[in-house]
C-alpha cells in the first residue's frame, strides 16, 4: 500500500511555539488518578485536592493528621483537649463507604491446580497414608520425597477440607468391598 502524500516530507521545526508552557498548562488541567470508586464519585474537579479530600474526611498529610506527641525529658507536654485546625465534613458517606467495605471479609483467593488435586487423590486412592510407597509409584513424576507427598496432601487438606472429608468418605465402602 503507498504512503500518504506528504508523510515523508520533513517537518519544519516552530522556533516561536513556548513547548514549556504548553507541558505544564496540560498537566496542571489533568486530573489526579483515583483508584477508590467512593472518592471519585464524590469528587469536584473545580475544587483542589485538599479541599476535595477536607470535604470528604480525609487526610491530605498523615503526618499532620495523626501527630506524634513530642516529649520532654521524659514528660508528656500535655494539650487543652482542643484539636487545631478542626474541618467540617460535608460528605462523610465517602468515609462511611470505605469503612464498610474495608470490614466485609476478603475472599479466600487459594487455589490448587487440577493436575496437583489428581496426584494427591490418585496417591491417597492408591497407597492411603504410607508415603515411602507413594514416593515410589510410577505416577511420582517429579520424584517427590515422602516428605514432600506428605507436605501437599496436607496442603490439599487445608484448601479443600469438605472435598478432602467426602473423598476418604467414598473410599472406606471400597476398602470394604476388597477384604
């Protein structure tokens, strides 16, 4: 396919354009990145981050919102109860929000692969609990040591204990059928 007529012409460079200028206006006009979806909806992009942030009941600096007390030879300086600088929240639901969803319990994200979960069952089908067997079988492909075997079905335990109790479960009627 040929080029665009012109596309290979050299450009001329515009000594008289100020680049600075145009850099810094267009990153002053940008936005802060907020990852929080709490904050962003409540945000006013007329107004500057500290002010967003007093609105809603957050800090800007950590280190002037939770100050260290200072001491004094080993005394404490004590204060008059009163805290400096005290702001008025006009949108508490923001902190509300994040409370609420910073208590909800985080999911448990653990997972085994299927081919780790097949080895295990296959070796507890085959041998039960005596791992020096286990460690011999022709399934063991990565040559794993008793320890080993013993250290991932307990981890198979740990992740998946209902499925670890119905498998050893359906496996006693077996046993039983062979004595």
């Amino acid at each position: 396919m040929p080029k665009a007529k012109g596309k290979s012409r050299r450009h001329k460079y515009s000594y008289n354009l100020n680049r600075k200028r145009l850099y810094r206006s267009a990153r002053r006009r940008a936005a802060p990145r907020i990852a929080c979806s709490h904050i962003r909806h409540a945000w006013d992009p007329h107004k500057s981050v500290a002010q967003n942030l007093a609105e809603m009941g957050l800090a800007e600096d950590p280190n002037k919102a939770v100050p260290i007390p200072k001491k004094l030879l080993g005394m404490e300086v004590e204060s008059n109860g009163q805290q400096p600088g005290k702001k008025i929240v006009r949108k508490p639901y923001v902190v509300n929000e994040m409370e609420l969803e910073a208590s909800l319990p985080e999911k448990k994200s653990n997972t085994l692969s299927r081919d780790l979960i097949d080895y295990v069952r296959y070796m507890i089908q085959n041998h039960g609990e005596n791992y020096k067997e286990m460690a011999r079988d022709e399934k063991n492909y990565y040559q794993d040591t008793p320890k080993q075997i013993k250290r991932k079905i307990n981890v198979y335990k740990n992740f998946y204990p209902e499925e670890y109790k119905n498998f050893i479960a359906s496996l006693k009627p077996e046993k039983m059928e062979v004595q």
